[in-house]
C-alpha cells in the first residue's frame, strides 16, 4: 500500500458519516473492495470533497499511470519489483508504441484478428507480450496489468469511444 | 487546416517558383493510374496538378547518365546477439538480398541506428554483417549509434558522419542530422548510459527536439552545392526527415527551415531518409521526401501531421517479425525513370489501397500525450 492511498482512506474516514444510502447500496459497489475495509460504515459522495481528497484520488490513479508508464517503457527495476517479466527481446511496448499511439484502447472489445475472437484490452496486451515481445503473460486482474491499462487509458485521454472498430 | 499544415502550405508557396515541382516528368503507369481512381481528398487534388502520392513504385525522370540502382537498409536496431536474435536474422536477410539483387546495385547506403543503445558490440556486430557485402557502402550515423560514446566507435567504423560523391550525373549527400542534440545530460549528472537511454526512446521528453543539421553543416552543403548545376539531380540522405512531420518524435529537423533556403535554388532534390520506420512521402518546395523502411520493427504512423502525398503503408501484423519491415531499392532506368521499392517481406502490395487496411485511418479517433515518468525523480 502507497503513501498516497493510506492518504486516501485517512480522508475517506475523515469526510464519512452514517446514511440511509449506506443501508441500501452494498458498500463493494460505492468503493474499492480494499477501502470497505476501512470504510464499511461510510458512503461516497456524503459531503462535498475537499482539495485534499481531490488530490488524493487523483494521486492514486496517477501512480498507477507511472508505474504503467515505466513498464510500458521496459524500465526493468520496476518490473521485477511488480514481478513481470513482459518482453525477453528488449523490445518495450513502447518501441511500436510511441506516446501508445496505435493501441487504440477506446476501440476494445472486439474482434481481434491476431487472436482470432472477441478480445478485450487486456486479452491484447497479453498477446502483445507474448508474441512480439515472447515474454511471460500476466494475470488479467494483477496489479501490472491494471498499471498498464492506466497508463493507456491515460496517455489516450480525450480520445473518441469507439468500440468494435477494426 | 492544422497549423501544421498552414507553415508547410506558406513554406511550400515561398520556396516553389511559380509553375514549379520537384519532378516535371513524372509518369502515370497503370499501377499509379489504378490507385488515383480510388485516391481521395487532399492527394486526389494533389494527383490533378501533376504530383502523385508514392506507390509501390515511384516512377520519375531523373536525368542520370546512366541506368543504374542503389539499395537502402537502415534502422537494424541491433541488440547484442544474446539478448534479441530476431533483429539478427533479418539484418542479414535484408543484406542476403542485396547481395541478390540482379543487376547488382552500385552501392548501399546504410541509413543510421545500427545499434541499439550505442554499444560497441552492438556496432561491432551490424559492422561484421555488413561486411558480407562486397558493394560500395555508405553510411549516415542515427541516434542510437552516438550518444554512450558521442560517436566515438561509430566513427571508428564507418568514417566521417557527412560526406558528398557524384555517381553517373547525381549528386549524392549523406548528412548527420543526430549528433547536434542540446546537452541535456551535464546538467543532470547523467552517465553515458542514461544520456543513451533518454536518447533511445522515441517517446521519451527528456532529450527534446535533438534533431538537427546545424549551421556548420549547412553551410558545408551550401558549398558543396555551390559548384553544381542547379538542375541537375541532387539526392540526399539523412536519418530524419528533412521537413516537419511530428517534432515530438523527431520525425523532423528543428532547422528545416534553413535546409530549405539552402536548397531552394535546386530544380531536382529529393531527400531519403530513415527513423521514421515507415513509407513515406512528401513534397515542400522543389524537395521531395521519401522515408524509408527499417528492418527492425515499424513504427505507427504519427498521430497527426501525416503528409496528404503519402500513401500509408499496409497494417502490420506483429504477430509475424518479418511483417512490416524490409529494405528498399532506387532503381534509375535507361528510359530516364527512377523506381522506389518496398520491399517489405511477404508482402507483394506494400502500401494500402483501402480505409480498412490502412495504418493511419485510425488517427481520427485518437488522441495521444507524452509521458510523464521519465521527467520524475530518479528517472
């Protein structure tokens, strides 16, 4: 657990009270599975954020985004400290994938010729570890694969939703 | 119109005298006639007053003395034998065929990033590849040569990073538009290998715009110039383009500008170059550009700033290593005409004649930003 995110709850905690909201939405669906934890009396949005929390959120996501940038880049301390090997050649994604040009993560899911089926984002970022780069997949829900995906998502913000698109 | 598009349009009107293109002759054969029928927009406008997107060949009168053919590989990007050996196997491909090529071309022109990350055994490797050819061969210095040594083993190898011959009514110029890059690694402390590393990401935001021919080299190519007939065919070579496709990966030269204003008084200048990983083509003035391919990998198309004269190369599959990627041959033919090919592997129509197969349809709905984490503490 970052600084950023033990930050996170701390304001959570700070900014919660008690609603009828609370009795009637499951708590999993207001918040990360981690946060019920702490916060399982609490609900979101329950007064209005402060330049804290704002910050606070978007510190978390942020370091998602690094840590997707530095893997996407082949920074090799960075992946052994998430434990992924994801290229054997020295190719980074980054090498066909400038500034993650030409992933096009608004166009997922669809069908994805190389893989012969409907793929996700995800599926696509495992056959490119593995196929061009001949490195080892990763969980679909591990902590590198969602750093990957923020970066993505990140670096091709503003982009248009565009789904199935070939 | 992009800004983008707005200078290269001002630039184009300021250099181009009146009347004026970079070839007169160019010939329409039924591959070129075939795909202008189905070319839209700003090409198609382009194709009515004479100029023609690139196609799998290229067909144009040059005014050389005599038939002849060169050959261009570059961007091998070669990591030492143990840690990447499929950029081996396909660096010596693309030399097997050049060695078969019937007739032999003149010479080879080898157009920069040998190596990967500069080092000496990456050099040293693509150096012993090479020497399978027994042609005349050339060579222009990339990025990834330079920056662990500042050139010092490149140039050991293959000589001074600029030079000019004539061959058979051409005149030939190799330029060195990677080594002028601003210090950005002093300041920082940076070790050999890092001022490498921030160079050898394409992406990166740390090196900046490090492309450029600089003064000094201008002025030599102004007097290198000096001496030749203005219309007479100049071809020169250069690891970037020589005009402003997209500065953030330094598909460019910062002072493209000048190199125009130097060129301007030449009929017939057409610039070959690499980095780009990609086909390519576009006109500026009585320049032509034409970017060539890698054997490596192939980059994508930059997300804006395509020039409307190019005819994008066909989607790559990067399941297949040898998609995508390849050389390329100048053939001058006795009838006056000179032919560019791709020879991309596997493929026997390199360059997309449909929306759905083409590499850049794509950008209309892709937004795209730098990175952040090479700007952040230790990195």
């Amino acid at each position: 657990m970052g600084n950023s995110r033990r930050t996170l709850f701390a304001l959570l905690a700070t900014g919660a009270c008690v609603g009828v909201f609370a009795l009637a939405i499951p708590a999993a669906e207001q918040a990360g599975a981690e946060e019920i934890q702490a916060t399982d009396t609490q609900i979101a949005h329950a007064k209005p954020h402060t330049a804290e929390q704002l910050k606070a959120f978007n510190d978390v996501f942020m370091e998602e985004v690094r840590k997707g940038d530095l893997l996407f880049h082949g920074d090799g301390a960075t992946a052994k400290q998430m434990g992924v090997n994801l290229s054997a050649t020295g190719m980074a994604c980054a090498m066909c994938h400038p500034m993650s040009a030409d992933i096009h993560p608004h166009e997922f899911p669809k069908f994805q010729e190389q893989i012969g089926k409907f793929a996700t984002l995800r599926d696509m970022i495992n056959w490119c570890i593995e196929k061009p780069n001949q490195g080892e997949r990763i969980e679909s829900d591990s902590d590198a694969m969602k750093a990957l995906e923020a970066y993505m998502y990140w670096s091709n913000r503003g982009s248009v939703l565009d789904p199935g698109r070939h | 119109m992009s800004d983008l598009n707005r200078i290269r349009s001002e630039m184009d009107a300021v250099l181009r005298p009146e009347g004026a293109h970079p070839d007169r002759n160019l010939k329409i054969t039924r591959r070129i006639f075939i795909q202008k029928s189905i070319m839209t927009g700003a090409a198609a406008g382009a194709a009515t007053c004479g100029l023609f997107p690139i196609m799998n060949g290229i067909e144009v009168a040059y005014g050389a003395e005599a038939p002849f053919s060169f050959a261009w590989i570059s961007d091998t990007h070669l990591y030492p034998k143990t840690v990447n050996t499929r950029f081996v196997e396909k660096t010596v491909q693309a030399v097997k065929d050049v060695k078969a090529m019937s007739p032999a071309a003149d010479f080879l022109i080898f157009g920069g990033d040998i190596a990967q990350l500069g080092d000496p055994v990456e050099l040293d490797l693509g150096n012993e590849i090479l020497k399978e050819l027994t042609i005349k061969k050339v060579y222009i210095p990339g990025e990834h040569d330079w920056y662990l040594d500042m050139g010092k083993k490149w140039e050991k190898l293959f000589g001074d990073p600029n030079w000019t011959f004539d061959h058979k009514g051409v005149r030939f110029i190799g330029l060195d538009t990677i080594s002028r890059a601003p210090d950005y690694w002093t300041a920082k402390k940076m070790s050999p290998e890092e001022r490498m590393g921030h160079m050898a990401t394409l992406d990166g935001t740390v090196a900046g715009a490090w492309a450029g021919v600089g003064k000094d080299q201008l002025d030599w190519m102004a007097k290198t110039l000096s001496d030749w007939d203005k219309a007479r065919p100049v071809i020169i070579f250069s690891h970037n383009p020589l005009y402003e496709y997209y500065p953030p990966w330094n598909f460019w030269v910062r002072d493209w500008r000048d190199v125009q204003e130097v060129l301007k008084p030449y009929a017939n200048v057409t610039n070959i170059h690499g980095h780009v990983h990609q086909a390519l083509y576009n006109e500026i003035g009585t320049m032509r550009s034409i970017g060539m391919l890698a054997t490596s990998w192939p980059w994508p198309y930059a997300p804006e700033g395509v020039p409307a004269l190019t005819t994008p190369q066909i989607r790559t599959d990067p399941g297949n290593h040898y998609d995508g990627v390849g050389w390329n041959t100048l053939t001058f033919g006795a009838d006056g005409r000179t032919e560019t090919k791709y020879n991309i592997w596997g493929r026997t129509e390199p360059l997309a004649t449909a929306e759905a197969d083409d590499g850049t349809a794509d950008n209309v709905n892709q937004r795209v930003h730098p990175r952040i984490a090479d700007n952040q503490w230790p990195y």
